[in-house]
C-alpha cells in the first residue's frame, strides 16, 4: 500500500518527462516516508517508472550506472509533506504541482493560520530557492498552491503549507478573490463526494504579440528571480461514494479578476491543461476506472 501511495506524485513526474529520477527517488523513498503521512496522500493510479534508457552505440562502459558515477546534474525534486506532496522545479523557484487530499475531517482542528509564518524550504539548495525576501516590495502576494484552510487538522499540517516551495507569486486581486473563491469551492466538495483530490500548479502560457509571432515571456522578482506565472491550474478528481469519478479543471490568469465572476467561467478542458503543463491526468485515471466524467462549462 506505501508503495502504491507514493506513486501518486510520480505519475505527474512521468508526465512532464521526470521519469528516471522519479524512479530512483521513489525507491528511496518506500524506505524512508513514515506511514502518518503516506495515509494521506491520494491514491491515483499509475505506470511503472521506467528505468535509465541505454544509449544507442554506446561503447563498452558507458551504461547508465557508468554515467552517473559522478552524479546526475538534475533530478525531480519529490516533497513529501505532512499534508501534501509536491513536485520542485528549482528553474522557477517554485513548484510544477502540488498534490493533496481533502477530506471533512481534514477541513477541521486546532490549526491556526495566526501562528503561522512564511518559511523558506531548506530541502531546496540556495541556488534554487525563493525567500521572503524576493517577495517584499514586488507588489504581488505570497499565494499558496496547496491552501493553508485545507489542513487545520494538525498545526504541524498548516505549517508545512506555509514553505515557500508551496508558494507563487499571485496578483494580490486574483488571491483574495476569485482563487480564494475556488479553494472554498475546493472544500466545499467535502460535502458531496468521498474523497477529493486536488492538483494545482503554475503555467507560463504563450502569447502572440505584434510580430505575429508566440513567445512565452514571464516577469522574475527578487534577487533569486522567482518566477511569476502568467496563469495558475487547479485540477479536481472527485469520488464519489458509488465509484463514479468526476473531474473538473479550471485555470485562471494571474490578473485581476472579479469575485463576481462564477467559476464556471475557469473551467476547462483537462486537454488543455494537459497540453500546456506537460502533465496527464486522465490516463492515469482511467487505468484505475472506467467511471470518469468531465465536467465543462455548461455541463449539468
């Protein structure tokens, strides 16, 4: 069951092409992650982590074991946390997804946003990671990608939500309306379905500009040049109690928005986030059911 469980957070790896070093991290890991958190974490199905490729026409020495004797310059940065696991990516100083499970009596507990404070993530090499620092003065809030609302069951489960790995530079109009609206939403779901399992990251969309031509541009803050998104994901695999699964993904730029815009207005083809995130979601969930409703704008 462990081992299944850790698997989550890699498929997504496998996704945006992490494979390799997903393996070898996953394999660390079976050993070391306690059970506490591992109870936690969704459970979604997924492929088997490939191993390291041969190279074709390689000569005699150089098998994958051979180059890596000296260590690989990059792997897939997996976190796993009191209440959620996350994928680094040390290029933008931030996270590609963060993963976690939603339950009622998550919702619930003497965990206190008060006592809480913005942290920096020493599991991340100071080359790579963002500070409060790179945060004060940008005119952009510090917004969560895993909510700290989402885990009051425990102090330490709240705290952990506040690491800076969990955290992206949001336009402060977006955070404190219609991105604070859908996390509610998220909890809201509690309500209705057995389990929810919420996937949110970051992306950097193209745009066309002037020339005719599509360049992805995106504005860095601080002295370790955080990058700041053009729109946030936020994908939702809802289970139900009879088995049917329902997915709903919204995506939203990171702009003002208005609080009264409905929801139903982010909502999106999981394709579409598929495509700009190098992630995949719905293979993944259809190995395990053959029950999988997506729900569009319009849907009923």
């Amino acid at each position: 069951m462990a081992k299944q469980l850790l698997r989550v957070g890699l498929t997504l790896a496998l996704g945006a092409g992490l494979g390799a070093a997903a393996e070898g991290w996953r394999r660390r890991a079976d050993a070391q992650t306690a059970p506490g958190l591992l109870s936690r974490l969704p459970v979604l199905p997924v492929a088997a982590a490939a191993g390291l490729p041969a190279v074709p026409g390689a000569p005699t020495g150089g098998s994958p074991g051979e180059l890596a004797k000296y260590g690989l310059p990059g792997v897939a940065q997996l976190k796993s946390r009191e209440s959620y696991m996350l994928c680094y990516d040390p290029r933008t100083r931030g996270a590609l997804w963060v993963v976690e499970q939603l339950r009622p009596e998550n919702l619930r507990g003497d965990g206190d946003r008060r006592s809480c404070d913005y942290h920096e993530d020493d599991s991340v090499h100071a080359y790579h990671r963002a500070t409060n620092a790179d945060y004060g003065g940008s005119g952009f809030d510090r917004g969560h990608l895993a909510a700290a609302g989402n885990h009051r069951w425990s102090q330490k489960a709240m705290n952990d939500t506040f690491y800076l790995s969990n955290i992206a530079p949001q336009v402060p109009q977006l955070n404190q309306n219609a991105w604070n609206n859908l996390e509610k939403y998220s909890r809201s779901l509690t309500r209705t379905y057995q389990n929810v399992y919420v996937c949110t990251g970051p992306l950097f969309l193209p745009r066309t500009e002037a020339d005719g031509k599509s360049y992805v541009k995106y504005q860095v803050i601080g002295k370790n040049h955080v990058a700041v998104p053009t729109h946030f994901f936020k994908v939702l695999i809802l289970e139900a109690a009879d088995g049917q699964i329902e997915l709903r993904s919204y995506m939203m730029p990171n702009a003002p928005v208005d609080e009264a815009v409905p929801l139903e207005r982010f909502l999106v083809p999981i394709e579409s986030i598929e495509r700009a995130s190098g992630l995949l979601f719905v293979p993944n969930i259809l190995a395990r059911t053959g029950s999988l409703k997506a729900i569009t704008a319009g849907s009923k």
